[in-house]
C-alpha cells in the first residue's frame, strides 16, 4: 500500500460501533473543540455485536474462523447493510448533535478503502485485506470542516467485488495511509489493566507488543481485555508507531490522548 505525505492535523479514532454511540456528550463536544483547534478527526468503527444480532432475526447463519467472521454474499449484504446503514449513521447523528459536522462514508464510497482477499479466503469467504486507502478523498472531507466516519467495507481493484474488512486493520490502514503515528482506539475500559499483590487493578501506561503475549499467559491480561489488546495490536501496521487505548467516557479524555498521549494504555512497537 502506498504512503501518502503526513497529514499533522489528523488523527483516527477506532471503536466499536456500540461503544461510540453510547458515548457521553462530553465526548462529542471535546471532538468538537479539538476541531476548532484544527485537530481533525477521522472515525474507523466496527458493529460486530449488532451485525450478529440481525444475522440472528434474519436466521442467518454465522461463525467465526481465527477472529474473522466468515462471510458470503448474504452475511456481506447483512455486514454492510448494518454497518454502513444503521450504525454508521447512528454515529454521524451523534456528532451532528454536538454542533460539528460529520460525513458517513463506506470503503465502497469514492473506492475510499480498496481490498484483495484475505490469505485465508478460502476459510472465511469475502473478507478482505485493504491493499489502499483514498487519503485525498478523506482529507478533502475534512478540508470542508466535515469529520469522517467510515464503515470497514472495502472494493476489489475492478469494483465489482465487495469485502468485509475487520474494523481493526481498517482503521491501522486508514491511520497509516494519513501519517498518523499514533491511533486512539476507544473503549468502555480506561486501559489495560493490571492485578496488584493487594488485589486492587492498576492501568498500565505503556505496553510492547512483545510483551503482551506473556502478559496475557501469565494472566497478568484476562478475560474480556484479551480481544480489546489484540484487536489494538492489529492497528499496529505500516507508520502507525503506537496505540492508545481510552475510556471514551472519562472527562476530556479525548484532548488527552490526541494532545499528550498521557492516558489510557499506549501499545509500542
């Protein structure tokens, strides 16, 4: 995937699409602020919960192979009607009601995320590795004072083919293709989290990726944290240096993370 020149100004936002919208005012209005400041938002958001649930009134059926969902024409049509329908817009609203202005987009809007099958297609069906992100068309949103929110559906390089894109690496490709080096991926946790000898959980502030895989084995990381790590590591590619995990529900913690990088957990190369 080609680089693009670095865009100083932005930054990525990945979260679940869940969490986003449940997210307090607060939040959208610090948003809203650091855009005055001219810190321009991008947002990469998922909707894995949401998409299973109307898989499941649809009588659909789903699984999951290696954390990939497996996908074919029907489960694609529920995964983009869901996430780039529903969800997305649910976001765009949220926003817009904070006073900012927000554009909702999927990969297949303007080629904006382009995809080849996953090395693995053969087991999971139409899920896709993104081979190239329109930068100029997300800087060109941003440039008319709009915040981008972008559904992880992706297009094959002839257009004809659609591909469900794990949120995860969307939003790395995203981030990396705008010179972001630092991506802020947003939770319902204020980091990850570590048990002291006395029982009580301390956030840790800085994590490698190398050593989160002993961590997890020595239970030192558990539980519901062990998918929100490894999905922050697979944003880890290409000029993304490190990742920032937040509680998206805390005070300011938005100006924080994009100012100073001093909250939540930073996951390093």
């Amino acid at each position: 995937m080609e680089d693009k020149q670095q865009t100083p100004s932005a930054y990525v936002i990945k979260c679940g699409g869940s969490t986003l919208a449940a997210l307090p005012d607060s939040f959208f209005a610090d948003m809203k602020e650091l855009a005055e400041e001219g810190y321009s938002p991008v947002i990469v958001h998922g909707g894995g919960p949401a998409i299973s649930e109307t898989l499941g009134k649809l009588g659909i059926e789903t699984e999951f192979v290696g954390g990939l969902r497996k996908t074919n024409e029907a489960v694609l049509d529920v995964v983009e009607m869901v996430l780039a329908g529903k969800i997305n817009k649910e976001i765009v609203r949220k926003i817009q009601q904070s006073k900012a202005k927000a554009v909702g987009l999927s990969g297949v809007d303007g080629r904006l995320i382009e995809a080849v099958p996953v090395a693995n297609a053969h087991e999971v069906g139409l899920v896709g590795d993104v081979t190239h992100v329109n930068a100029e068309l997300i800087s060109g949103i941003a440039a008319l004072g709009c915040i981008p929110v972008i559904a992880p559906i992706g297009l094959g390089a002839d257009g004809s083919q659609r591909y469900n894109i794990n949120a995860d690496t969307a939003a790395g490709a995203v981030a990396s293709q705008l010179g972001v080096s630092r991506l802020v991926v947003v939770t319902d946790v204020p980091g990850i989290l570590k048990v002291q000898p006395d029982g009580s959980k301390q956030v840790l502030p800085v994590v490698t990726v190398a050593g989160i895989e002993s961590m997890i084995a020595a239970g030192d990381i558990y539980g519901g944290m062990i998918p929100k790590v490894r999905a922050a590591i697979a944003c880890i590619q290409g000029r993304v240096q490190e990742v920032l995990i937040v509680d998206g529900s805390l005070p300011g913690v938005l100006g924080k993370a994009v100012k100073e990088g001093t909250v939540g957990t930073r996951i390093v190369r």
